[in-house]
C-alpha cells in the first residue's frame, strides 16, 4: 500500500510540503528495483502527474508579497528537485519508461535548464535525472542530439562540487560511447583535457569516470584522438593510474590502454612512441599479485602488440616477456591460457614477414610442446585455439 500512496502524495491538490515529501520518498525507494520502478511509471499517470512539479509558482504577476514570493520560489526549487530525483529513479532500468519521461512535455529543455540553475540542488538533481536517462542508446541517438545536452552538460564540470562532478563525469562517459553524436563535438571542446586532470583527482569516483570515459572515446578512434589522449596523460600518469590501489581504476586503464593498440598502423605508432614504457608497465602488472581479470587484461594488450607489424619485436626481443607468456601458457586458469594463446598465434602468422625466424626462438622454447600438450585439452576452446 505505500507505493500508491506515495504516488497520491504527488498529486496537484495536495501540499508543496507534502508533493515533495512524496516524490522524494518515492525516488529513494524505487531507485534500485526495476518492478517497483514499472508499477510506479504505471501508477495514476504518474510521470505525467510530475510534469505539474515544474510549473510552479503558476503566476508571479499576482504575487505582490515579497516573503510570499521568498517562500514560493523556495518551493519551485525543492518541487523541481523532487521531480528530477523521481524521474532519474524511474528512468533507471527501462527504456520504455525513459521513453515516455523523455516525451513528457518540454522535458529535456526542463534538464537543460535544470542544469544551469543557481540551486545546487537542482542542479545535481537535473544531472542525475540526464544521467539516468543517457543509458538509453535510443535517447543518446535522438534527443540527447537535438537538445545538445552536451554543452550544458560540458558547462556543469568546469567547475562544479564534487557530488555534481562524479554524476556529470559518469553521464559523459555515456555521451562518449562510440554509437553517440555528441561524441564529436565533445572532443572538440576540450574533454580530453577535463578528463585527463579528472583520473589526478583525489576522489576515486572521478578517477574511475575519467579514465573510463577516455576509455570509451579511444575505442575505435582515430589515430589523432589517441594521440591526444595519450599526451594529455602523460606516460608519468599513465603509470600512477596502473600502480592504482583501486581494481577498478586499474581494470578501466587497462581496457584505455587495450583500446588505444588497436588496428595495426595505430599499434605501431604507439608502440614507437611509447612502446618502452608500456612494455615495462605490462612486466609490472604480470609479475604483481593481481586478480585473474587483471592479468587477462594485460595479456590482450599483449596479444594486441604482438599484432603489430613493427610492434611485435619488442615482444620478439623481451626474453622476459617471452617468458611470461610461456608460463601463463600453462597456468591452471584457461582464461590466461587462452589469452597467452592469443599472443603466440599473433606472432606467428606464416605470411608476414619475419614469421620463420620468430617460429624457430619460439620453438626454441618450447612453445610446441606446450601446444602439444594443451591439443590434449579437456577444455574445447583451449584444445581449438
């Protein structure tokens, strides 16, 4: 019973005090479960009833009382704030239910708005409502694009708190997915180097964001994107997010990393460029005490060097190297197995160039007896690879 009756609490005939108690109860409980989230999109037009929440005070003229005025004004903020914290609850999981947030109304001229408001509280309330609805691939493609949300959004972290930071950052990083227009004008005003100074923050939320989301802008970008990306966090950084306490961080500067050597001429670049350095922080990973994912991780962007032309002698010269791979070859974790498989098999194409010399130090040691060994595999996809 508490659900329709906090969507009743949200109703026009009642109380300011009590429409926001409403809707603020009722974003707090939905925000996690997604059945809840559907009945209540269902409930007595509730997504429709919460567009009212932005069209007070109704009509300033007739207000001629100033503390009336102060009070009223203080209501619109702490109404429009409930209605962005329900509609990011609602929008959380389903797209049909973003759809319909999205076609309510005026609604994303509301966010825009919302974002520029002198409230901080609306403001972090409109960046979790567009945060919620930038999950949808649809959204990213069509209303995000004919709004520019981007630009109110770019506006938001130049120099916001902290709590508006983590949800504005998390939101871009969806804005940058390979699929998203905004992806374009984004870089073009200067969110490589937002996100760069984002990865030093102190706070490990933003570092998680900032390096995911130049992960997603590397992935599938131009030579020049990835070039900025990399002088813009500097070999120095690079090796301070790698040695990282925080999983996460490590994980998404690996996945960096992994998308920036990839296509052949691009390999080959970096790895001209930066190929010391990223070598030596590769020998760090694998030889330190990290989870199976880590290392899986590291294995790939190994597997991605070893499929540069030119990039794979600094694998083919690395004894050490050499033998990290032979001994994650035979690891108790397929997996790492299939990973290191991956490496051997990306230096050993018979019609590129230098493949018979790179065979024979392989066979040298001992490769083809391990390869023997793993054909006999229980495991199919080890005994195919």
């Amino acid at each position: 019973q508490t659900l329709p009756c906090l969507v009743r609490m949200c109703s026009k005939e009642r109380l300011l005090e009590e429409r926001v108690e409403g809707a603020e109860t009722l974003a707090y409980l939905i925000e996690t479960d997604v059945e809840l989230q559907r009945i209540a999109s269902i409930t007595d037009h509730l997504i429709v009833m919460l567009a009212e929440y932005f069209k007070y005070p109704s009509s300033v003229s007739a207000i001629t009382d100033i503390k009336r005025l102060d009070h009223d004004l203080k209501h619109a903020h702490e109404l429009r704030q409930a209605a962005f914290k329900l509609y990011a609850s609602l929008g959380a999981n389903d797209e049909d239910i973003r759809k319909k947030i999205i076609e309510t109304e005026n609604m994303m001229d509301r966010i825009v708005n919302g974002l520029s408001e002198s409230s901080i509280k609306v403001r972090l309330a409109a960046v979790r409502c567009l945060h919620s609805l930038s999950r949808s691939v649809q959204q990213l493609r069509t209303s995000f694009q004919d709004h520019a949300v981007w630009k109110p959004l770019m506006k938001v972290l130049q120099n916001a708190p902290n709590e508006i930071l983590v949800v504005a950052s998390s939101t871009l990083c969806n804005l940058l997915l390979e699929f998203s227009p905004s992806k374009e004008p984004i870089l073009e005003s200067g969110a490589i180097e937002l996100l760069c100074s984002l990865t030093q923050s102190e706070n490990l939320a933003l570092r998680v964001n900032g390096i995911w989301a130049l992960m997603n802008m590397a992935f599938q970008a131009e030579q020049k994107i990835k070039s900025d990306i990399l002088r813009g966090l500097s070999t120095e950084q690079l090796f301070q997010l790698l040695s990282d306490s925080d999983v996460n961080v490590l994980m998404k500067t690996l996945g960096l990393l992994r998308n920036l050597l990839s296509t052949r001429p691009h390999i080959d670049h970096i790895m001209s460029t930066h190929g010391k350095q990223i070598m030596q922080a590769v020998t760090l990973i694998l030889e330190g005490e990290h989870n199976i994912e880590v290392k899986e991780q590291t294995l790939c962007i190994l597997a991605n060097i070893a499929d540069g032309t030119t990039a794979k002698e600094l694998i083919m010269t690395n004894d050490d190297i050499l033998q990290k791979i032979k001994y994650y070859m035979s690891h108790s974790n397929a997996k790492l197995q299939l990973a290191a498989m991956f490496c051997i098999s990306n230096l050993i194409w018979n019609e590129e160039e230098g493949s018979q010399e790179r065979q024979d130090k392989l066979r040298d040691m001992g490769i083809v007896d391990i390869l023997h060994k793993l054909s006999q595999s229980s495991d199919p996809n080890l005994c195919d690879k």
